[in-house]
C-alpha cells in the first residue's frame, strides 16, 4: 500500500505544481490578487507531498519491499540500514525524485522568506519554479516511475547497492549537489520574473544574490566533497578526472561563480543588468543540462540514448521548453534596459566583466570537450572524444589571466582608473610577490614552471587581499576598531578569494609533485617513500555486513619513529560479486601518504600502489574556505534590511555602496 | 528590437537540432576506418584475471571481436543470440569488455552464460578509442592473420547474423582453408 501512496503523492503533486505554474502566472500577467495568492499554499501543498512520497520510498528500502522495482534493484536485507536510506538518491528514479524534493524545497523557501517582496513578484517567481516542477515531475512520472511494482514474480532478495556508493561521502554528496543546482532555479526564477515583469532594475539583483550565493557554497561543498570522495574510495589517488559527471557539476559552478560577482555589480552599481540576467539564466540551464546529460546516459554510450528514445525525447523537449523560453524571454525583454551606472576601460568594473567572460569562456570550452563526442557523432566525422590532456590544457590556461586579475582587481577603483596610477599602486606587491615565488621555487627546485606559477598567482591572489583588507581599515582609529568594523560580506569576500589561492595551490602542487610507487610485497618487507619507510607486516581476513575483505598492515616509520599504522583493505561484496579497495590514509596538512591494496601476486606477495601526495588537503580546505566566505556573506544583516527596505525602493535602482 | 540578445537564443537552437540528431540517427551506417588494418597494439588484462593479453591473441583464427559492457541495455538483448553462436554453430567469440567494472562483467557472465573464448578487460577505454568503437555492441570480424575485414554496430540478431556478418566469416574460413 504505501508504494501506492507514494505515487498517488507524485501524482498529486504533479497536479498541484501544475497549478502553482499557471494560476499566480496569470494572475500576475492581468493583475489579479486572487489568482497570485495561490502561489504560497501550492508551493507548501507541493513540498509536503513530495516529502510524503520520498518518505515512501525510503520505507520501502527500510523494510526491504523488494516488489518495488527501484528497491530491488538497488537495495539488499544485508545492506546496512544508512545505506539502504542513501541508497534511495542511489539510481536514476530516486535521484530524479530528490531533485525534484529539492527543488519543492528551495521552492517553499522562497515562498516562506518572501513575505517583504512585491505580490507580482513572489507570484511570478513561484510561478516560474512551478513550471521547472511541472516539467521534472511528469518525467518521473511519465518516464522513471521510482514505485513501479514487479507483481506477481519479485525478487526474494535485491540486487544491492553498487559498493561505490556504499561510502560516507556518497550518502551526502548528492543531496548537497543537488542543493546547488537546484538553487540555481532560485536566481533563474527571479531573473525571468524580472524580464516578465520589464523591471531589471538593482532590486531583482539584491533580492536573488543571498539565494544565489547560498546555492552556490551548496555547490561548493558538494563538488569538493565528490572530489575528496573520488580520491579516498577510488583507490588511484587521483580527485579530478574531467569525466561527464564531474563536469556538470563543474559548469554551473563556474558560471553561478560569475554570477554572484556580476550581481554584486548589478546591485551596486547598476551596470551589466543584461549579462546578469543571461548568467542567471545559464547557470541553471547548464544545471539542467548536466543533470540530464549524467541521467540519461548519453555521454556513456550513444546507443545507450538511442536505446530509450522516450527519455531521450522528453529531456530534449523539456530543455527547449526551459531554456530555449526564457533566452527568448531574454530576447524580447532584455533590450529596454538601460545601465545606470557608467565606467572607463580601466576600472574595477572592466576587471569583474573580464573576469566573468573568462569563467563563461571556461564553462563554454568544458561544455565543448564534454559534447564532442556526441557532436561529431551527429557531423559523422568519427569518434572524436577529448579526455584529461584537452581540459588540463586548455583550463589551466584560463585560470592564469582570471587569478592574474582576481589579484588585480585589488588595486582597481570603482568606475575609472588611470594604468600609470594603478602600477604606481601595485609594483611593490608586484615585486614581492614575483621575488617570493622564484624564492619558493629555487627551494623546491623541481618543476619550475608550474610551482614558479601557481605560487606567483596564488602570492598575487594573496596580496590582493591583504591590500583590500588594508584599503577597508585605511580610515579606521586603530587595526581591531577596523577589523571589527569589517561587514560579514568583507569578510567572506576575503576568505573566499583566499580560498581559491590555497585551492590553486593544491592542485597544481599534488598535480606536478606527487610521487606515485607501484610496488609488489611480500609480508614482512618494507620501502622508502618520500621521507618515511613503509613496513608491509601483514594480511587479515575480516569480514563486514555484506562483504569479505582481506586487510593489510603497514606501518609507517619516520627515521625510527613508528608514526602510524594503516590498514589498506580489499573487500568482495558477497551479492554483487564486486570487488573493492578501501585505501588507507595518513593525512596531513602538508602531505598525504595513500596507501591501496591490489590484487594477490604468487609467491604470497602483494600488488600494492603507495602516493605520496604533498598539498592535496589544500584542495578541499580552499573549496571549504570558499563555502565559509559564501555562507558569512549571506548571514550579513545588510541582507535583512535591505529587504525590508525593498518594498520602499523598488523601481527606483538603488544605488548602494 | 536589439538582434543580438537573440543570439544565446539561437546558439541554444542549434545545440538542440545536434541533439535531437544524436537521438534519431543511425550509428549503424558509419564505417570503420580500420577495415583491412590490423588490430591496434594493445596489452590489457583478460577479465578472469589471468594473463595479459595482446594483439596476437587475435590470429590464428578467424573470429568474431564483440564489445559489449553491462551499462548498455542493448547488450543483454545481444547476449543469447551470442550464446547460441557459440554452443551451437561453434562461432569463435573474443570479448572486449567496454569501460565497465570487471567485477560487474564476470559477475554478468556468471549469471547470462559466456559465450566468449576469451574477455579483454579495457576498463579505461583505450583499446576501444583506437578501434573507433562508438559505443557498445559493436562486433568486428577478424580474420586468421589479426586484421580487421568488417565493422558491424548494433545487436547481432538471426537476420544480421545470416544477412551480413556469416557471409564474411564463411569467405574468410574459406581462404583460411
């Protein structure tokens, strides 16, 4: 019975998002109050109902009702109970049904904190977000039932998670993802509101940078999370491979990054109106795009799409419907507006446009690598599929003139800018910062270029922050007087663009410095690795929930010193019949030391891969940094205020700052 | 009206149109660039875990190349007609098992039967990228001395097994003999 709930609340919901899309559009179209106020209860009524029917599906796996279809195939009795409640987002249907919760959820957020914002408005975003719902509901429903039942033949067991997704990591990576991308739909929906309603003015940009900016550290944090997870699980060490999956994730994260900067100017200045408005729109339509790319197969195999036509065609026809709408929105409304603010070549607005068409030049050129197979499959010319050396070229490229200006921007003023002035300003940190990173690199004395390079940018980065630190106090009685008087948004500006800098750090650092030892041992022999000696004592058959492992012992000596001991796992899980490795790990600030465990040998002896991996935890730790600065500038009070103070100054271009 | 805000519009156009062709197109019409070459050097693991195998695996006789994964739907179809090739007409199949996880592929076999001599396992796509393989089942005919003679994309069934891959096997068993 309660599978049939579930669907029943699908269903329902898929109603009532139907509603909640054309009524309060209508209403706000001809100007009735009635009709809009229907947009609120709609976005509460959908969000509970779908929290009902994901809450079915979850029972489903908790009880093991292998009559579900989805329960059988990606559920077992012998999973532990954490999986088989992350084992709900582990496959298609129950992903799509996450999404699709997500987005009920931003959705009634939106309705909950809107009560400030104009009824047009909230009616139109609602609205909007409605349609988006429409569209990801009735492909569940129509394409990937997740409460389809297999009667009367079910299976007596299920066929069991795919072990890679039996992981920490994995439980929360999805959700965390999806709160991003989905988020995405919050500035989507504000920015086509805006173009419905012909008012782009400074408004609809403050209004939609706090979700913004939230989505965006969701974002954050989900990519760096996937990235920690792939190395840890994987067992080769690497935490970037450029794959599809990686890469839909990765686009919108760079276009909602030049996001959140060209609202900052939107709001403040009143320039760009119109390349916000198209950002927010590709932010989320690449967010689509991606989440349908992964889900439907079609990079993995063009036969796979071919193979399921239904799916194929729906994807597409929804995607035109979205996006292929509101660029034409865009089209014919975006034209009337009229930047307000006015600026020279050189100043802090040129520097933040640059640095916006990079990162959209960036997210154009992965979209590209990531399409081509399917491109030139549609021109005939071949399989043409670029892999890792095409985006570790072509990005690293990009990233140098866009971490070159982040530093820059630094010593830039608002509106005008004279070269002379600005290198008058700069030399000092110019200098310091080229001398510092030759320093560094003469100690290293290993892959100049690329250590002479990351660390010269990220120094620059640095220094560009210290001296908008040092700029903020200027007129402050003293340095904790200053400091305090910092706002939080200051703050979390500050820190995100530290974050970046220690990101670049670790990745190009772990990219040219790693060390990677492929060895075979026998119990009781040990290696030099890096600085430390590596001591294989021995094997141990352990056996977990649903698998068998065979677990080594190495432990890790520095001089005479035993540090550490790790205990590098090969696990069989018993009903999938597949093998695993859990790496083992000893952390550090400065370096890793990754041990994985590989096949058998003869003689007793073991394959067995060891890294030594200096700087990788910067990667993450930046991402975090970054996600902090995002999450410290939304819980700035200004953003209360400022809605409070919406109503009284819409349509009027504020002029903050 | 400001033309040029219509051009993210019909950018997105014509992604759209590339597409819908991906979806509806025939893949099945494309050649091989590698008909009468040999097979490309490779040394991968065979999926049972055992030896290494290479492009001289691949002489001796003339041979069937079917590349197949457990992620594409289609090969499930392909499967039991393969398995009747094998036990029935005495077709020899060498596998070449596609960007998959070998645990999933052996435990595939496992459970559907195993219709192949041998599997090369190619994990990370390699050998599959220097056939031109577009995706899987493909199925190449290979002849005694480890050259390629024809490309077939798509599920072998009875009729394209009799219409166009038996015919080629049939010549080059007949020159062979």
């Amino acid at each position: 019975m309660i599978p049939e709930l579930g669907h029943f609340a699908l269903i329902t919901a898929f109603v009532v998002a139907s509603f909640q899309a054309l009524i309060p559009l209508w209403g706000a179209q001809t100007g009735q109050n009635r009709l809009m106020a229907v947009a609120r209860p709609a976005a509460f009524l959908q969000f509970a109902l779908l929290s009902l029917a994901f809450a079915c599906l979850t029972q489903a796996f908790v009880v093991n009702d292998f009559t579900v279809a989805y329960v059988a195939q990606n559920s077992n009795s012998l999973l532990p109970l954490r999986y088989r409640i992350s084992a709900v987002w582990g496959a298609h249907e129950g992903s799509l049904l996450l999404w699709a919760l997500t987005l009920a959820g931003w959705t009634a957020a939106v309705a909950l904190f809107s009560r400030r914002l104009p009824r047009e408005m909230v009616a139109r975003v609602l609205g909007v977000m409605g349609v988006i719902a429409v569209g990801f509901l009735s492909f569940l429903l129509f394409t990937s039932n997740p409460f389809r039942r297999l009667l009367p033949d079910f299976p007596l067991d299920g066929g069991d998670l795919n072990p890679l997704l039996q992981d920490f990591g994995l439980i929360v990576h999805p959700p965390l993802l999806y709160m991003g991308y989905v988020g995405f739909s919050v500035a989507f929906a504000f920015a086509i509101a805006a173009l419905l309603a012909g008012r782009l003015d400074s408004a609809w940009a403050r209004w939609s940078r706090p979700w913004t900016t939230v989505a965006w550290c969701f974002l954050t944090v989900g990519i760096a999370l996937g990235s920690w997870w792939a190395y840890y699980e994987l067992g080769w060490g690497g935490w970037w491979f450029w794959d599809p999956v990686e890469n839909a994730s990765f686009m919108p994260w760079l276009v909602g990054t030049g996001l959140i900067h060209s609202l900052a100017v939107s709001e403040k200045r009143g320039v760009f109106k119109s390349w916000t408005v198209l950002l927010a729109i590709a932010a989320f339509s690449l967010s689509l795009l991606g989440t349908f790319l992964v889900r439907s197969g079609v990079l993995t195999s063009v036969h796979a799409f071919a193979s399921d036509p239904v799916r194929g065609l729906f994807i597409l026809g929804f995607l035109g419907v979205i996006v292929g709408g509101s660029l034409l929105i865009y089209a014919l409304r975006a034209g009337g507006v009229r930047s307000e603010g006015s600026f020279e070549l050189l100043s802090r607005e040129t520097g933040l446009l640059l640095n916006n068409v990079i990162l959209a030049v960036c997210a154009l050129v992965i979209l590209l690598g990531t399409l081509l197979p399917l491109l030139s499959d549609a021109f005939g010319w071949g399989k043409l599929s670029v892999g890792p050396p095409y985006f570790n070229t072509v990005f690293p490229a990009l990233m140098v003139p866009l971490f070159f200006l982040m530093g820059a921007g630094a010593w830039l003023r608002w509106k005008r800018h004279g070269l002379a002035e600005w290198f008058r300003r700069a030399r000092f940190s110019l200098a310091l910062c080229l001398v510092l990173a030759l320093g560094l690199t003469l100690w290293l004395g290993k892959k100049p270029m690329a250590v002479f390079g990351v660390s010269f940018l990220a120094l620059w980065i640095l220094a560009g922050v210290w001296i908008d630190l040092g700029d903020k106090l200027k007129h402050a009685l003293s340095w904790t007087a200053g400091l305090r008087r910092l706002s939080r948004s200051q703050w979390g500006m500050l820190l995100a663009h530290a974050g970046i800098a220690v990101c670049a750090l670790g990745a190009v650092f772990t990219t040219v410095l790693s060390e990677e030892h492929d060895l075979r041992l026998t119990p009781g022999q040990s290696v030099a690795v890096a600085d430390y000696r590596l001591a294989f004592s021995g094997l141990k058959e352990v056996d977990g929930p649903n698998y068998q492992a065979m677990r080594g012992e190495f432990q890790v000596y520095e001089g005479e010193a035993l540090l550490t001991t790790l205990y590098p796992e090969k696990r069989a899980y018993t009903v999938n019949r597949t093998s695993m490795t859990e790496a083992a790990i000893k952390p550090g600030l400065l370096h890793d030391l990754y041990v994985s465990l590989g096949e058998p040998l003869d003689g007793g002896a073991w394959a067995v891969r060891v890294y030594y991996k200096p700087l990788v935890r910067w990667i993450w730790l930046g991402a975090l940094l970054m996600a902090l600065g995002g999450a410290l500038a939304v819980s700035d009070p200004r953003y209360r205020l400022a809605r409070q103070q919406a109503k009284a100054s819409l349509g009027k271009g504020v002029e903050a700052a | 009206m400001n033309r040029q805000l219509f051009i993210p519009l019909l950018v997105f156009v014509a992604l759209c149109v590339l597409l819908y062709q991906g979806l509806s197109m025939d893949p099945r019409l494309l050649p091989s660039e590698l008909v009468d070459e040999p097979v490309p050097a490779f040394s991968l693991p065979a999926l049972d875990g055992g030896a290494t195998l290479g492009a001289e695996n691949l002489k001796g006789k003339p041979r069937l190349l079917n590349v197949w994964a457990t992620w594409c739907p289609s090969c499930y179809t392909e499967h039991p007609y393969l398995l009747t090739l094998a036990k029935e007409q005495g077709v020899s199949i060498v596998g070449l098992n596609y960007k998959d996880e070998p645990a999933k592929a052996r435990d595939y076999l496992a459970r559907l039967g195993n219709p192949y001599e041998t599997v090369i396992s190619d994990e990370p796509g390699r050998l599959g990228i220097d056939l031109g393989v577009y995706g899987a089942p493909e199925t190449f005919v290979i002849d005694a001395k480890g050259v390629v003679r024809f490309r077939f994309v798509g599920v072998i069934d009875e009729r394209s097994w009799n219409k166009e891959l038996k015919p080629v096997l049939d010549r080059l068993q007949a020159e062979q003999d």
